[in-house]
C-alpha cells in the first residue's frame, strides 16, 4: 500500500531538520519558514528583496527564459512561498518585524550583498559564539 505524506508530516519533518541544522550551527538556510522555526536570539533573519524588474531581468538571464516566462515563475513561486509560511506559521513573510537585516540585492552586488550579511552576522555574534543564520528570499 502506497504511504501518503501530508503536510503535517512535512512541517514536522522541515522543523526537525532546520531544529537539528540550528543545534549544530554554522548553517545558512534560505527560505522554508526558518525564521519562525528557530529562536530569533539565536539567528540572524535575513530577507533579501528586490524590485520585480531586476528579479525578472536576473532570472531572465540566468536561466535563459524570456522576460513573461521569467515573471510567471516569479510570481508563482512568491506566491507559493507567502502561503506555505501564512499556512503552516500564521505569518506574513513581508512583514520587516520578522527579519534583523534587509538587503535590496538590486542595490549592492552579490559580493557586497555576502559582505554586509557577514558583517551583520558578526556583529550580532561574536564569533567564538557563532551559531546559526537564517535567510529569507
């Protein structure tokens, strides 16, 4: 008999893992509601935004697809994104009180954008009591 896997057993599953990723330390994790699994004095919640038009020329390039093909994704995945975490947490992702840092990545590059994100993270944590970071896209 085929076994069903509900979203319950995901989100225990997910909160086991991200729980386990946090007790160990020194982890990055990006996205799947992280920031409203781990205690918020033991993490860094990052959320890395940008306007539409730079996400859709980003993708665009990246992954070889036009700029309508690129928005559709786009916009679905956010999408899916805000209601997995309003469905599972109760929570609104835009919402800036979920988060210590905010980056606009169409404003800094890459590079820069990893700098401030370490230097924000060491500046919250010293780093012989390094421990954890959270990333939200």
């Amino acid at each position: 008999e085929e076994q069903k896997f509900t979203s319950g057993d995901f989100l225990s599953h997910l909160s086991r893992v991200v729980l386990a990723l946090g007790h160990h330390g020194r982890a990055v994790i990006m996205g799947r509601g992280a920031q409203f699994i781990l205690e918020p004095s033991l993490t860094l919640r990052i959320r890395a935004i940008a306007p539409l038009a730079a996400r859709v020329a980003y993708v665009s390039q990246t992954e070889n697809l036009s700029a309508r093909e690129a928005r559709a994704i786009i916009v679905r995945k956010t999408a899916e994104r805000m209601a997995f975490c309003r469905l599972h947490f109760d929570r609104d992702t835009s919402d800036p009180s979920h988060y210590d840092f905010i980056i606009n990545t169409a404003s800094a590059s890459l590079e820069l954008s990893a700098d401030l994100v370490v230097q924000a993270f060491h500046a919250r944590f010293p780093p012989l009591s390094l421990r954890f970071a959270s990333v939200a896209g």
